[in-house]
C-alpha cells in the first residue's frame, strides 16, 4: 500500500477521527448477496459439495480407522498428524509459487491429487500406504488452502467480501449438516440391506465411497471457473514481494495458540462421545448435525453482527463466550450436556471464522495474499499436527476429558493476543482504503488531456 497512505491512515486512528463511509452505499444482506456473481456462485457451489462429503467422513472416517485390525486411537492421532505436518511443510513455498502462476490451476492440480489419495484412503488398509496417501494429500491441501483464499478474495470487492465468505460458510454448514446425517445413517443401512453379507468394516467403508461421488462433482464445477491472471513466473524463493510481516506474524501468533488448542479435540469428538456416552454411530450423526445447523445460523448472522460491530469484536468477544461451554464438556455427567455444550462452544468459537479470513485478505495486498496464506496455514498446520499426537495419546491413555481443561487454557491466550495485536487494526484497514479511493479520483475540474 501507498507509505503516504498508511501514515494519513495511521494519524486519524491516532487522533481518533474515523472517516464516514459517505461515498458508499449502504447495502441490505440480500442485497450484497446479490452482488455474487458467476464465479462466487460456483465457489459457492464447489464449497457445498465439499462440506456435504466432509460432514459424511467427519462422522465415519474415525471410527473406521479404528474399527480396522490392530489400528487404535494413538495411529489415529499420528496418522491424522501426518497430513498437518506435511501442510506445514509446504504451505509457505505453496504460498509463494500461488502468488506467481494461476491459482486456479494451481488448485485444479492439488484437488485431482486430493481426490485420488481420498479414494486410495477409503479403499486401502496397508498402514503405509495409508501413511503415504496422507502425506500426499497434506502437500495438496497446503496448495488448496493458500490458494483459494486470495483466488477468491480478487471474485469480490470489499461491500461484498465478508457476506460472501460468511454466505458461502452457512452454506457449506448446511451440506455438512446433510453429510453428518447421511453419515449417521448410511453404515447401519448398508449393514442391514446387506446382511450377513458384509461387516460393520464393510458398511463404513461403503458410506465412504458414497462421500466421493460430492468430490468428483466439485472437481468438475471448479473447472469451469473463469481463469485468473498469471503473473510472469520466476523460479526463485523469494519474500520480496511480502510487505506486511508485523500484520502476518501477529495474525499467525493468535490463530497458531487457538489451533495447537483445537488440535487435541476437534479430531476426536466422535470417539469421545461412542467411548464416555456409548451413542451410536446414528445418534453421533444426528449430534453433528444438529452443532451444524446452529452453526449454519451464526455463520449467516456472523456478517451482520460484524456490520454493526466490527470484525474485530465480533471475532474477540464470540470466541471468548465459547471458553465457559469447553469448560462444560470436560465435567458433564449427561451426554444431554455434553451435547449442549458440544453445540455452543462449536457455534461460538467458529461462527466468526469467515469474518476472520475477510479481515485477514483486506489487510494484505494481492500480490502478498497468497505466500502470508501460507505461512498462517504453516503455522496453524504445525501446531495442529502436534496437538493430534497430544490428544490421540490422552485418548488412548482413557484421557477422554483431560484435553478439554488445556484447550480451554490455550484459546484465552489467543484471543488475548488477537485483541492486543488488532484492536485498532480493523479501522486502519478501512481508512488506508478510503485514502486510496481518494487518490485514484482525479481532482474535480482536472483535464483528461495528458
């Protein structure tokens, strides 16, 4: 951005003098909804098929990991750990590369590699080749998960951006919700419209190649997206181009504590429910799918909260109410309240997640969005992966709850940090634009004669 910009922008936070958006027009929710066009729709459309199949696995991928033969819950932790640290790995580079070439076809490539070691995953038993699968297909998330952020984020201007990513996730929250309920039912039904004919190994395993079916048709959506400008690529690793370091490094430090946090118990939750509670695979489905419908309604409501608000508080003061409903998991007698409070604390933590990415995009430029991605993904990926090993070892030590007291320790340490480091920052970013809006409107009476 403008130095001269930034120190105006800078000199009225300071002096406290906030700029009125006067030059633009207010928009209703519909009405920024309706600016989404084709290709938001379709991003739209490729995030729906994804969630409904990711909300069948959520449900049965776990518990078909450990229902094979001599597989337990610490493989489980380490072999989920493989595929974050293969993210942190390459999340950076990936980064820099997507700032260089097509970020659509940069995803194009990740998600044909992710489709075909999903497929391998849910067909395949050899621990190894299980293994390698999910290395690979942490390398490709690291490309998908940089690239699609500042891919999408240059389909929309700034009115729109935060409905779009908040529209979009109570969508995708509405797919998982189907997927969670198909994932519930559908082992028990081709258990019994089978029979002797197959296993509890064999159900779950069908259920997981119907969850293929959503993946193959958002591959096949993504393709016909409009192809985006490829800068002249340079074979160099280079961090030239990133200007923003303090903005990065402080985003990375809060969302880094949140997820070496989340990393012992977001995996796990189906396993912690069949083992404290005895539920079902059905019952566990229709758990998941009732946190995802609620979830669905803060995601919608999220932007609006965030219009009247800011991003900033709204991210800050949700979180934090989520806090005393963890606290609630670790110590409920009744599964009705560890269900209670499964569902709050997941609606409260994550129901300000799209509104986090806006705020993070809109504060970097374009040419940097992509290679900071990546080192946020880094970061976040890291700490997830040692966190899984954590809490995949207190699982099979019989620590269903232990994990609990500790996360909730480690989200306050990111949302203090996430208040320290941007309480000022979401009003910088507005006026840095304003000013920039300024600059490139030429004087009234000027001349078009150059």
């Amino acid at each position: 951005m403008n130095k001269g910009n930034e120190i105006f922008a800078r000199k009225v936070i300071h002096s406290g003098d906030c700029v009125p958006l006067s030059e633009e027009r207010k928009l209703g929710y519909l009405d920024k909804v309706r600016l989404f066009k084709k290709d938001a729709r379709l991003w739209i459309a490729i995030s729906a098929m994804d969630s409904f199949a990711y909300g069948v696995s959520n449900v049965v991928f776990n518990l078909y990991i450990v229902s094979l033969p001599s597989f337990e819950e610490s493989f489980l932790g380490f072999f989920l750990s493989v595929s974050m640290f293969a993210t942190a790995l390459v999340a950076i580079p990936a980064g820099m590369l997507t700032d260089r070439r097509s970020r659509k076809g940069i995803i194009i490539v990740a998600s044909l590699i992710s489709l075909l070691m999903v497929l391998i995953q849910y067909t395949m038993i050899e621990p190894i080749i299980l293994i390698l699968s999910q290395i690979l297909l942490g390398l490709a998330d690291g490309f998908t998960q940089v690239a699609w952020g500042p891919y999408v984020t240059d389909l929309s201007t700034s009115e729109e951006r935060a409905h779009l990513f908040g529209f979009s996730g109570g969508i995708s929250l509405l797919a998982i919700l189907a997927g969670n309920l198909c994932g519930g039912y559908l082992p028990g039904f081709f258990f019994d419209f089978l029979g002797s004919s197959t296993t509890q190994i064999w159900a779950y395993r069908y259920t997981l190649w119907f969850s293929f079916i959503p993946l193959a048709i958002a591959f096949v959506i993504l393709l016909s997206m409009s192809k985006d400008s490829v800068v002249e690529f340079k074979l160099e690793i280079s961090f030239r181009h990133v200007t923003n370091w303090g903005f990065i490094g402080k985003y990375t430090s809060s969302v880094s504590a949140i997820g070496l946090g989340a990393g012992m118990i977001v995996l796990f939750f189906n396993l912690f429910f069949k083992n404290e509670f005895q539920a079902g695979d059905e019952l566990i489905g229709l758990i998941f799918g009732i946190n995802t419908i609620i979830l669905a309604v803060g995601n919608f409501s999220a932007p609006a909260l965030a219009d009247r608000f800011g991003k900033v508080r709204t991210i800050m003061f949700t979180e934090a109410l989520s806090i005393p409903f963890l606290l609630m998991i670790s110590w409920a007698p009744t599964i009705y309240l560890a269900v209670v409070a499964y569902v709050v604390r997941n609606v409260l933590m994550n129901m300000a997640g799209p509104v986090s990415s806006a705020f993070f995009m809109e504060g970097l430029r374009k040419e940097e969005r992509a290679t900071a991605t990546g080192v946020v993904r880094s970061g976040d990926s890291f700490v997830r992966g040692v966190a899984a090993n954590i809490g995949g070892a207190l699982l099979a030590a019989g620590f269903y709850r232990l994990p609990y007291l500790l996360v909730a320790g480690l989200y306050a340490l990111g949302i203090v940090l996430f208040y320290a480091f941007f309480r000022n920052k979401e009003k910088e970013i507005e006026l840095l634009r304003l000013a920039e809006m300024k600059q490139e409107k030429p004087p009234k009476g000027a001349s078009d004669i150059t």
